[in-house]
C-alpha cells in the first residue's frame, strides 16, 4: 500500500485537484494504470487492524487537522460524513479516509502548503494562510463512521468545481470517488463504491470503460486486493450531512428531514419555526440570557456576541449530543471556546450555575412562544373565512346525517358555525398559554446561583417567558399545558376535515376544496387534499399528546428519559397545529358550496327525512305507535308516502309536511347565535 498512491497523492496538486473538480481522467489514470498488479502478497494480506492499509496507515494518521479543513465556527462550513462497510454490510473500523478539494473560489494551487497548522498556534496554514486547508485524513470509528469539516469547494472561476474528491484505505482495499455535489444549486449523491473480490488487469480494464462516471473519477491503484472482501463509500446525500441545506450548512434545520413525508407542516411558517436551527438559536438565547443575569455587563456582552446561530455546526453538535444525552453539552463547549477568543475571562461566566436542562426546557419553550402566534393567525384566519362561510349559508338547507344516515335537515351556515366555535376554541386555549423559563440548576434549588428565588424572574424577564413559581424539572405541567392544547387544536381541525372528506364524495358533491389535488393515475379527480392533510394531522397528534402526558410520571428531582422522550413528540404537535392551521385557512378561504346538490340529497328519502315531524303531525289521528309503524313501513318496502298515508293525511298538506326545506328548526337563529362570538 505504501507504492500504491490513490488518485492525488502522486500527482502534481494541480491534477490531483482536477479529480476532484469532476474533470475527465487523463491518460495518466487510464484503465492500465488503475489496474491491480499482480501481488501473491497482497492477495495474502490478512483483513485486520494492523494491516488494513499497510504502513501507510501508521505514518498517516499523525496529520496535524485530521478532518478539520475548515475552522469551527466558520459561516460557510459544511460537515460531510460517510461510512466504510464491508460486503456483508459490517462497519469497517480501522479504515483510513482522505479528502481533496478546490477552494471556495475554485482554486487548484497551494495545496502542497495546505496540509499543517502553525505549530505556535495552531491554526491552520491553508490556500489563504489561516483558515482552509484543502486536504484532510480522518480514521473511522467504531461504527465505520468518518465526518470531516470543510468549505464547499468552486466558484465562478471554476463552475466545475463544486466536487470533493474521498479516497477511502481499508482491508487492503483503496478506492476513490467524488462524492455528493455541494453546490447549493445542484446538490448531487452518489452511489456506493465498491471494491470487488476478484480482479484482473483485463477485468479491470473492462469495468472502467464500463462504470467510469462523466463527473468526477471513480479509480482504483491497489484496489482489488482483499480476496472475499469488499467495502463501499456511502457520501452525504442532497439535504444530508454535509450538502446543501442540510446539517452542517448554516441557516439550516440541521436534518436532511425537509417534509418529504409530512406535507401537512411542509413549507408552513412554523416548520421554518420549529427547525433544529430555531432550536439552536433558542438554547443559544437561552445561553445569552442567562449571562446577562449572572455575569458582569462587559462579560454578559461578550457572551452574547459569540451567542450566534451562524458560528456553530448544528449537525455536529446533533452527533455530538450523543455522548451526553443531550445537545447543550457540546454547545456549551463551543460557546466557551467561541468567548474565550476574544475575552477569556468572559468564558467562565459561560452556563455558570445552571444544567443543560434549564437551557433544553427554555429553549424548547422559547421555540414554542415564537410558534404559537403564528398557529393563532392562521385559526383566526380560518375563523374568519368560516363566519363568512356559515352567514352566506345560515338558510341554506342540507340532510343532516347521524351514524352515515340522512337523520333531519339542518343548514349548512349551521355546520359551518360550529367548525368555527371548535377553531375559536382551539386559538383561546393556545393564547392562553405562558411558557414559562426554567431555571433551577443541578436539582432544582438554585444553590449555584448568588441571587437565589429572585433570579427566576430576572431570567424569566431576559428571555421574553413567564417566571415560574418553582423550577419544574419534574413538574411538567407546562409541556403538558402545551401539549394538550396543541393535540385539542388539531383534532378541532380535524372536524372540519373530516366533513369536508364526507361531503365532497362523488356520490354526494355538497362541497368541494377551491383548488383539488390530481391524482398520478386518474386525470378526472380532483382530491381534498387540504381535508386529507389535516385529517392525517388529527390521526397523529393524539399519541403525541399521550407521550407528553406519560412524561408527567418523572421521578427524583431530575429524569432519566422523561423529558428527553417530550422534545420529538413536542416539536411534531407544534408543526401539526401549524401545517394543519395553514391548510384549514386555505381550506375555509377557497371551499365551495353547491346547495343544488344539497336540495338534490335532501329529496333521496322522499321525504322520510322528516319522518320526526309526520310522526308528530299523525300521533293525534292514529297514535305514536301506529306512525311510527306506517313510516317504516314506507321505508323498509319503498313506498311513496303518499300511498303508505293516503286516508291518514289530505295530499296538500302532506307535501307541506314532507318539504324539508321547512324543517331546518332554529338553525339560522343559532348560527346567527354562535357568529356572535368574537363577532
């Protein structure tokens, strides 16, 4: 392995470099010279630790930087990661990683003075002497794990560049690839590179010409050595680690999970609210907020300056988190770090006093004070489209239906006002609520803090929530509080929705959504797609609402596992509300109502609709009991109520009693009743 360079050792830098801008192979890297030599002792090197890269790993790892090419808290850093795994899908561990690439402004020169740091203080000597290296080599861990931080490559003066070229040493085997695009335009994955068992020179000349991509090299020098072992680079995919608006890229939610399978909160205002990003931003106010309260001003102010979203890697704190429990001790180092550069002694004011979940328990209420307002407008403009809905329609008759039957006629103003009572029920309760800030410390007495009780409501004032009588580590009414209210909000949604998906049927056609979706298979459908999301909604937010009142059960003065288990199901009933509340105002602001149809329904029963009132209308002359049994026989045979009643009832008023337009009782007036709400 130490005669056998990947791709861009032994070349000049300025052709290593063009591998890694996705340029054609030169002839120099032609299929003869990737072709495997024949070696009876690389074919008896043994897949172990040891020998999983030969000497060349030994001397290798020693690189001062490893996978850091770029410096932590650069705004234009991104984090790429993969993984190493051997052909039956076991994470190889001992495999040694590099990576190549073009500087953010696409230049290739310099990389042979990119590959140290200042030995006096350690900063790196890169392209533009500081800051970026261009080269990195990271050994995987124990789940074959790799993540390096750098900057995207390329630029207008290289529209080509926007590729990082990985060489991946393992098990005797080395492979090249120039992994995920991290253009933000054209973010691009890349498939496994595999490294096959068995290997001839012709064999390998065949599968170049074969395989050999258009962007970027796939090649191999000693690559096909390890007999019965095999091993594939899985990269960063689009939105993933490392590529363009995923984790790592700042201003991101730090997750490749962009509402892919949740359309009902996709693109809504509080998605964009509620992003692992609003979550930093919120711990990192949290942070700043209690430096103000514990710390001299000119520390306070420090803190605060280095208390910005953008100067942290949101994916790396996630993989970080995992040591720990909890994302807070990873950003607490990072914070420090970031105020010890430019006043150390501000850094010791940094988190002092408090525990890690005093920041997640604000941050997660800081989160949900700045989602809220946004869930209340779109119900009160919801509110809005249904009172105007409900006064249009308030005489407008329709079947009322009991258990999938028609039962008596009511107005469609009715339904539409009682939809409207359930969204204003639902916006009251989430005004309602105070999310209060937490602060308590170790276990929940303050005793780190100088300023004792009165320190709550110092803290509480510089953070925007509501002072709480006592720190609530274990008392958790406030997210229950939330969570509830948020459960309530969706399944009052969920009212509406479901009427919607019943009176829009074909068979039926009452109502139809202003704007219908398609369908991928029958052109003529026309889906209440609005309807449909906020149904779903109401499908997943009870269990949600269940997991957060199941946390309420937390034992000692601090949990192990009951609040970490609110932070998921807490941020979904915020991003439900949220999505389901946008679609209810589009739904409202666009639906469609045809009292044609609602007259054509009312007329299916011929006129049994209104038996309730035949039977009050006959009793006199042929006793309740006798009604009711003329009526159903009418029903259970088909016949016309005129021939089942004939000599019980004159004709004329018969069809007088069987309108049922006639019959819609107080109706108007009780729409007209509830518009009077908040009217």
């Amino acid at each position: 392995m130490s005669e056998k360079r990947a791709p861009g050792q032994g070349l000049a830098p300025t052709q290593g470099l063009a591998s890694a801008q996705g340029l054609a192979p030169t002839e120099s890297a032609s299929a003869e010279r990737l072709a495997p030599a024949e070696s009876a002792s690389a074919e008896r090197l043994a897949p172990t630790p040891s020998h999983t890269v030969g000497p060349f790993y030994g001397y290798a790892l020693p690189f001062p930087g490893g996978g850091e090419m770029a410096p932590a808290g650069h705004p234009d850093a991104i984090t790429l990661h993969g993984y190493v795994r051997d052909g039956e899908g076991a994470p190889v561990p001992d495999a040694l990683v590099e990576l190549w690439q073009a500087g953010p402004d696409g230049s290739l020169a310099g990389t042979g003075g990119s590959m140290r740091r200042d030995p006096v203080t350690g900063g790196f000597l890169g392209r533009n002497g500081v800051d970026f290296t261009g080269f990195g080599r990271i050994a995987t861990d124990a789940d074959g794990h790799w993540t390096a931080r750098t900057l995207p490559p390329g630029g207008p003066a290289a529209p080509a560049a926007p590729y990082i070229s990985v060489c991946v040493h393992a098990r005797g085997c080395c492979t090249t690839s120039s992994p995920a695009c991290t253009s933000r335009r054209t973010p691009r994955s890349t498939r496994p590179i595999r490294c096959s068992p068995r290997w001839t020179r012709r064999a390998a000349r065949r599968w170049w010409r074969r395989r050999r991509p258009r962007r970027g090299p796939i090649a191999s020098t000693s690559a096909y050595r390890a007999k019965g072992r095999r091993f594939s680079l899985s990269s960063a995919s689009p939105g993933g680690p490392g590529s363009p608006g995923g984790p790592g890229s700042p201003g991101t939610s730090g997750s490749d999970d962009v509402g892919l399978l949740s359309p009902v909160r996709a693109g809504s205002a509080v998605e964009a609210a509620t992003g692992d990003t609003a979550f930093l931003r919120a711990m990192l106010d949290a942070e700043a907020a209690l430096a103000r309260v514990v710390a001299p001003a000119g520390a306070a102010e420090a803190v605060a300056g280095a208390a910005r979203v953008e100067l942290y890697d949101v994916r790396d704190l996630a993989l970080r988190a995992r040591a720990g429990g909890n994302p807070v001790i990873p950003l607490v180092a990072d914070l420090t770090a970031a105020v010890a550069r430019t006043d150390g002694e501000a850094a010791s004011y940094v988190h002092r006093g408090a525990t890690s979940q005093d920041i997640v328990d604000t941050a997660m209420m800081l989160v949900a004070a700045r989602a809220l307002p946004l869930i209340v407008a779109d119900l009160e403009r919801t509110a809005a489209e249904l009172a105007r809905l409900a006064a249009a329609h308030r005489d407008t008759p329709m079947p009322g239906r009991t258990l999938t039957q028609h039962a008596v006629p009511t107005t469609f103003g009715l339904k539409a006002a009682g939809w409207r009572a359930l969204v204003l029920d639902a916006r009251d309760r989430l005004a309602a609520l105070r999310p209060p800030a937490q602060l308590g410390g170790a276990a929940g007495t303050l005793a780190a803090f100088d300023g004792g009780v009165p320190l709550l409501g110092r803290f509480a004032e510089e953070t925007g929530l509501a002072e709480p009588d006592l720190p609530w580590h274990t008392l958790r009414t406030p997210v229950a509080d939330l969570g509830t209210a948020l459960a309530f909000a969706v399944g009052a949604l969920g009212k509406a929705a479901a009427d919607v998906l019943v009176l829009s049927r074909t068979e039926i056609g009452e109502v139809a959504e202003g704007a219908g979706g398609g369908s991928s298979a029958m052109p003529h459908k026309s889906n209440p797609v609005r309807a449909t999301l906020m149904a779903a909604a109401a499908r997943q937010a009870p269990g949600h609402a269940a997991t957060l009142l199941g946390s309420l059960a937390a034992e000692d003065e601090r949990p192990g596992g009951a609040w970490h288990a609110e932070w998921p199901p807490l941020r979904e009933l915020l991003r439900l509300a949220g999505g389901a509340a946008r679609d209810a105002a589009e739904l409202a602001s666009g639906l469609r109502v045809f009292p044609e149809r609602m007259a054509a329904n009312l007329g299916l029963t011929e006129g049994l609709i209104v038996s309730e009132r035949l039977i009050a209308a006959l009793a006199p002359r042929v006793g309740r009991a006798r009604a009711k049994e003329l009526l159903a026989e009418a029903a259970r045979e088909g016949v016309g109520l005129a021939e089942a009643l004939s000599g019980v009832l004159p004709p004329d008023r018969l069809r007088e009693l069987t309108d049922p337009t006639t019959y819609v009782g107080a109706a108007p007036a009780l729409t007209m009743r509830a518009l009077a709400r908040d009217a």
